[in-house]
C-alpha cells in the first residue's frame, strides 16, 4: 500500500475562477432541452388529439350505420302499410265500401248538361273541392 503523505499547502485560500463558456454551455443545453421535451409534449398531444378525432368519426360512422338502417326499415313499413291490399281491409274496417259501376257518370255529361240548360247560371268554381265516393283521399 501507498502512504499518503499529507500535504503542506494550504489550498483553501485558493479560490478557482468561474468557467463563462461552462455556464453559456449549460444554459444551451436547458435551453435544447427544453425545446426537445417541448416538441415531445407537442407530438403526444396531436397523437392524443388524433386518437380521439378517430373514435369520434367511428361513433358518427355508426350512428350514420344505424340511421341508415333505420331509414330502410321506415321506408320497407311504409311501402307495406301503403299496399292497396291492407288500404283495402282498413277501409272495410272503418264501414266503407267498394265503388259500384252505377254510382260513377260519365264526366262529360255532367260538364256540358248544365251549360246547355241554363246559360244565365253561374259556373261551378273549378278549384272547390271534390269529394271522392269512396271516402278513400
């Protein structure tokens, strides 16, 4: 083993002057480091915005799904309800009944016969309402 032997110097009154191009270093590198964890930060939060921005067009992506089929299926009932064979039997269950070939005149008789007759009578007004015979509008 090596003895040390204690030194004689007092180096406690020896003070070391401060390195400036150590503190400008140091503070480039905060300043780099900073900047590098700021673009981390920045990266992880467009990838989270990202994420999100997915799921939420998967949702609408589903829900446009899901109004589509529904929109399907409404439209299917309509056309079923909308058949002439179930307008037909909800007509007989309200008491209505199929138009008889004697219960419909010819169109031009009724048109000219009062023409003919009086020509001092007024006109009907061609848009008052007709009213359908078989009650089915």
């Amino acid at each position: 083993m090596i003895r040390r032997v204690t030194s004689r110097q007092k180096n406690s009154l020896v003070r070391r002057e401060r390195d400036q191009g150590l503190i400008r270093k140091l503070a480039a590198l905060l300043i780099c480091g900073l900047v590098l964890s700021s673009g981390f930060v920045y990266a992880a939060r467009e990838h989270f915005a990202a994420l999100q921005l997915g799921y939420q067009s998967e949702n609408l992506r589903r829900e446009r799904q899901q109004l589509l089929e529904d929109q399907r299926r409404l439209f299917l009932e309509r056309e079923e309800v909308a058949s002439p064979v179930k307008l037909e039997r909800a007509a007989r269950r309200l008491g209505m009944q199929a138009v008889q070939p004697a219960q419909i005149g010819p169109a031009r008789e009724q048109e000219t016969s009062p023409k003919k007759n009086s020509p001092t009578r007024p006109t009907t007004d061609s848009s008052a309402p007709t009213t359908n015979s078989t009650g089915l509008d």
